[in-house]
C-alpha cells in the first residue's frame, strides 16, 4: 500500500466492533511500515467544517478512487493499523488532495502547542 491508496481496512465503531470500511492510508509509519489511515464515510453530515473533507462524485479523482457515492475523509477517525489486516486497495486520490489532508491534519495537531 502506498500513501494515498484508499483501502479496505477493519477499523473501531463506536460501539467497540470492528467493521470493514474505506480508509486512506495517509502515512507509513516507521519502524514496521504500519498505516495511519482515516475513515471513509457516506455520512456527510457528521463532517467537521474545515478539517474532513469531501469527495465527491464530480471531483477530478473521484473516479480513481474505487468509492461508489460522493464521501467524507474524516481525518478526526484515525487508526493505526499493520498492512497485514488491509483488505486491499479499491483506489487513490489525487496527491494534491492527499498532500492537503497531511497539512490540515499536521497544522491541527500543532496548533497552541506551548
């Protein structure tokens, strides 16, 4: 998998089950090349303004993307997870959307870091 790829990959719910979904695989990380990835969802509603970000059905790379209806990258719905568990891979996103993700996700994380 690379960075990019959107992937099938098992990860928590709310209710502590795990549940197959979409999930863009946004680093490797080292020392054992897990994947941080973030969900997929078709829930747009629950979007965070500002911080997710949709795909949708008449964007450039929705279809190089393998989803099926206009979704949200919920970059608050992380996971960590081996490319053991990864399902397989049903598409990419353009890297300008992905280098966008990496750089709202890494401006949230150091923002009023004292």
């Amino acid at each position: 998998m690379t960075e990019g790829d959107i992937v099938l990959v098992p990860l928590p719910q709310a209710d502590g089950q795990l549940k197959a979904r979409p999930g863009l695989v946004l680093r490797n990380l080292p020392p054992f090349n897990d994947l941080l990835v973030c969900g997929i969802s078709t829930q747009l509603h629950q979007e965070a303004k500002g911080f997710d970000d949709i795909i949708a059905t008449d964007d450039a790379d929705f279809a190089d993307s393998g989803l099926r209806a206009t979704s949200l990258i919920r970059l608050g719905f992380l996971g960590v997870v081996p490319t053991q568990v990864i399902m397989g891979s049903i598409g990419t996103v353009d890297p300008n959307r992905h280098q966008k993700l990496l750089q709202r996700l890494a401006d949230y994380l150091t923002q009023n870091v004292t």
